[in-house]
C-alpha cells in the first residue's frame, strides 16, 4: 500500500469565514491574542488548514510564519481535517512497549488510511500521539472520547465496528 495522504481541499463557508473575522476583530488589539484567535479557529473550522492561517495572519497584521510557528509547536493545533470518527493510538513509552504500534498498524491497513490522514469519504482519521494518560490501560487505543484498554491487534476490527 502507497503511504500517501489524502488531500482533502478547504471548504470553509462564507459563514466561518464571517465568524472568524469577528474572533479577529475581537483580538486586533488584545496582546497575546494570537492563540485565543487561533484556537477559535480552529473550533469554527474543525483543524487550521493553509487558507485559515492566512486569514488569521493577515486579519492580525502578522506574519503567515507566526501562526504557522505556533500551530506546528503546540500539539492543541490540528493542520489536517479529522473523521467522524477520529482514530488515535498511544505510541508512549508504557503503551509502545505492550504493543501499540502492532495495534496501529492493523487500523491503518483495515482502513487504509495513513497516520495522519483521513479516509476518502470523511468517516474516520488515524493519529498517533505521546501519550494519553492511561498508561496503566496500556495500549490504548481512542475513538473520539471513547478509550480503549488493553488492545491487541485482534481487537480492532470489533472496536471499528462500533464505528461504521
């Protein structure tokens, strides 16, 4: 299987678009308002595509390497769309060591869908991320807020179809 990313083009509406010039319009001004800008942002859009960042760092008279600086350092930033279903595999230490990569590596192939990507149809996103805090459930496994303990790879395919 090709390890590629599907490219999903921007769809923001003309009504995000209104909401976060208010948001802008709202921290011109304010010091430290960048974040604040950003993080609503990204809960009017759903993640900070390219197209975004710009409106964000022209709206602010900043420049497009500041926004994007922070949304690549602060992993509360999402540069890509997420599923319906957002798929996430502890790779910490605790959950790596009992076997969370195997348990990736079955989602992506089930799915199809590379770390960091969204399936064609939108449905579901695969991430993988530090840690989670349940190391004690080791591997874990998340669908949304929903978490799973204990995975193995026989597993995920009855996680999945909760999911459909």
């Amino acid at each position: 299987m090709p390890n590629t990313k599907t490219i999903v083009p921007y769809t923001g509406t003309p009504e995000q678009e209104e909401k976060l010039k208010a948001v802008i319009a709202q921290y011109k001004d304010v010091p430290g308002g960048t974040m604040p800008v950003m993080q609503q942002a990204q809960e009017i859009f759903g993640y900070l595509p390219e197209e975004v960042q710009i409106m964000i760092a022209e709206g602010l008279d900043i420049p497009l390497e500041e926004v994007y600086g922070i949304s690549t350092f602060y992993s509360l930033y999402d540069l890509n769309p997420k599923g319906q279903y957002k798929i996430t595999v502890c790779l910490g230490t605790a959950c790596y060591v009992k076997g969370s990569q195997a348990v990736l590596d079955k989602i992506v192939a089930r799915l199809g869908c590379p770390v960091g990507s969204i399936t064609a149809d939108g449905k579901y996103s695969v991430d993988a991320n530090r840690c989670v805090g349940a190391c004690g459930l080791a591997p874990v496994m998340m669908v949304n807020d929903d978490v799973y303990g204990r995975m193995t790879p026989d597993q995920v395919d009855d996680v999945l179809a909760k999911y459909k």
